[in-house]
C-alpha cells in the first residue's frame, strides 16, 4: 500500500513512521514536520499498528513491504525527496514519482513541466494524444484551441472522445476527460478556428506551441507566428501508416516554411482522403509529447533542427538533419 | 556510372510501390535530375507534390551532384493530423 505526502501529512499522528534510508540520505533530505524511527533495509521492522516507511524515492520500501509481508505498511509515495517538496513547498509531486526517479527529469524537471503552458492547436487525431500525454506527465497548464465538433468517424483515433461526446465542441469534450486525468491541470479553451486575425493573441503566454492540425495553410500560418513570438514550436504530420515530427523554431533553427518552402500536394493525402490507422496518430502524437517534455526539461538528446519520418508499415524511421 | 539508393516515404512510396529503390546513373547526375527521374516513373502521382531531398541524412536546400553509394530521401509534406 502507498500514502502520499498530503494524505500523510494530515493523518500523521495516526502513524509510526519508519525512515529505512542511509545517514547521508538522511543529512542530506531530512523529514521536517515528520517524528520518526530510524531502521534500515536489512532490519526487520517490529513496530506494531499502522506504519509509513521512508526511503529516498519511495521506490525501496514499496518492494520492501511485499518481500517482507509487513503488515499494516504504507510506502510513502515519492520517498523523502517527495515529502521534503511538499513541506518547503506545499506542492505534492508524488503522483509523478515514477518520472521524477528519471535522473533526466527529477524534481527540477517536473517543476518545470508544471510551470509550463503548452498551447495545441487542433484536437483531432495529434492533438489528442499530445493533450492526454502532456496532463499525464504534468504540465500545468494546456491551452486547446479548436472550433470543431466530435463526429462518428473521430472516434477510431481520437481518445478523448467517446460515444457521448458526438456532436459536443471537441475542446469542451477534451477538457472534461483530462481534467478527470489531473483534477489540477489549468485548461483553457478557445473555440475558435486558429487564422491570421487571431493567431498572435492565442499564442501570447506560451511557452510551446503544438502543431496538431491538419492542412498547410494552418501549418504555414503556425510558423510565421512561432518565428516571431520565438516561440519554439513542436510540428506533427500523418500520412495513412506514416508521420513527421520536429522541433521547429527554437533560438533561429529551421521552420516549417524553411523545411517545406512553397509546399503544394495533391490534396490526397488528408485522413479523410488517404485514410489513417488509429494507432498512427498515438503513435506520432506521443512522439510529439515526448519531444515537448524534452524540451521543456531541457534533455538536448532531441529533434530540434532534425525531421524525424516513421513509417509503421515497415518501422523505418529517418532522422534528417535540417 | 554511380549506384544511389532512394529510401521511399509517403506518397513517393506509394507513387512508386516500393520501401526502397536502387539507380545505376550516369557520373555528374544530380539531385534535380534524380527528382526528374522520380517524378517520370511515378506517372501522373506525384504531380503537384512538392518533393524536398535528404542525401545521406542531410537536407539539402540545393541542387548536388550525387555521389557513388549515396542515400536519397524525397520528403513530401503530409498534412493529416
């Protein structure tokens, strides 16, 4: 069983807590606002009644309980590096404990992510994924701009819309089920169709623009404010069992109006016209997730200034230099 | 004569039916002429597609003459999402 640094925080007194860590884990993270007992891995824990134990990550004392049947345990979610967050800070990270253990990420990291504002331009078949992704990982706030409704043929590929949803405004459908993802998520919603007039004004405040949309009008339209609020931008595409993706605009590195300068195709190659298999989008929405993250943290290993094409028929993939 | 491999993607796959293709060209051919001879045999499919070239990983923005043993991609711009 797991306890988080909120819950423990107000049930306390109602157990004994055991900090099972090394000396120096201790110095370095001690448990203010916490009484507890010290024991180590290697003890055997003879305390009765209910009891939280303590390590670092939260990770150990999970195995622990269950390698050693103790009875009426509770790991503490997140470990020491969770509590002491919450009490310098009053900020539970726990739930995302599994990521912040990522040397990569770390607490730093999920701070970062928190304080973010992503803006996704189209909830269709990207933008679903993206937008399920970045709530999961923590972002703290999400801005979904979209003026569609959800229809039958959405459904096969865009998750956040379920039967019900069927003639609703896409962005109110989508904010209600990430929502139920991260109860503390901000979302903003902007019905509106993403043009000219009102591209600047959408994109002011935010620090990663998502291209989830569907024609290079819009695509085009996207660069030209990226470039100029410098505002780097994460650029998705599908074709049936293919996709693009690419970090477009950061610190003057390639856009996409330098990648595909005066672009034409024949008009065959939209979902409705060539087709699209449901996984395509989750599987290229997610890379575009995993890329914004990257960027938001600060992993340099990423597709800034490099277009990435996958094709899922075969599981090629093509890393371009730009 | 130089050998090129063409790494197909989007609609030059299925314009041309194939993951992969190999040319036997003659020395001097270019990235332009390579496009020509893209464009010939796919017929009619790839008309009004706008093609981009990568050759051995890196995009290029101008013509170049292709090299024995080189890697082509033809990046079209897709539009689904």
């Amino acid at each position: 069983m797991i306890i988080t640094p909120e819950v423990l925080n107000k049930q306390k007194n109602d157990f004994t807590i055991i900090d099972v860590r090394s000396d120096e884990e201790r110095q370095n993270f001690p448990l203010l606002g916490l009484d507890t007992i010290l024991s180590s891995y290697d003890e055997s824990i003879n305390v009765a009644g209910k009891k939280v134990l303590v390590c670092q990550f939260g990770i150990v004392t999970e195995g622990m309980i269950i390698e050693k049947n103790i009875n009426n345990a509770f790991s503490l979610l997140g470990g020491a590096q969770a509590w002491v967050e919450y009490y310098n800070e009053n900020k539970d990270l726990s739930r995302w404990t599994r990521q912040i253990v990522l040397p990569e990420i770390g607490i730093e990291g999920q701070k970062k992510l928190l304080n973010c504002q992503v803006s996704i331009i189209g909830m269709g078949g990207l933008g679903c994924p993206v937008a399920q992704s970045l709530v999961m990982a923590g972002i703290g706030k999400l801005k979904l701009i979209d003026d569609d409704f959800v229809s039958i043929s959405n459904l096969h590929r865009q998750p956040l819309y379920s039967f019900q949803d069927v003639n609703k405004k896409k962005i109110l459908a989508a904010k209600s089920k990430l929502k139920a993802l991260n109860p503390e998520v901000t979302i903003e919603t902007d019905d509106v169709f993403f043009d000219d007039k009102n591209g600047e004004e959408l994109l002011l405040n935010t620090d990663v623009i998502i291209d989830a949309t569907d024609n290079i009008k819009s695509r085009q339209r996207i660069d030209q404010i990226s470039k100029k609020l410098k505002i780097p931008t994460v650029y998705g595409a599908l074709f049936r069992f293919e996709g693009q993706v690419s970090i477009l605009n950061v610190n003057g590195s390639a856009g996409y109006n330098e990648l595909f300068p005066n672009s034409n195709t024949n008009g065959e190659d939209s979902c409705a016209d060539a087709g699209v298999l449901s996984m395509l989008p989750a599987i290229i929405g997610n890379i575009q997730a995993l890329e914004a993250i990257k960027l938001i943290v600060g992993i340099n290993n990423n597709l800034i200034g490099k277009l990435l094409m996958y094709d899922g028929m075969n599981h090629k993939t093509e890393v371009i230099e730009l | 004569m130089i050998n090129i491999k063409v790494k197909c993607f989007s609609q030059v796959k299925y314009a041309l039916g194939a993951d992969e293709l190999t040319f036997q060209l003659d020395d001097n051919t270019t990235s332009i002429d390579l496009e020509k001879i893209i464009r010939k045999k796919a017929g009619k499919k790839l008309n009004n597609v706008s093609l981009r070239i990568a050759i051995n990983k890196k995009y290029q923005k101008e013509e170049i003459v292709l090299q024995n043993g080189d890697e082509v991609v033809f990046i079209p711009p897709v539009q689904g999402g």
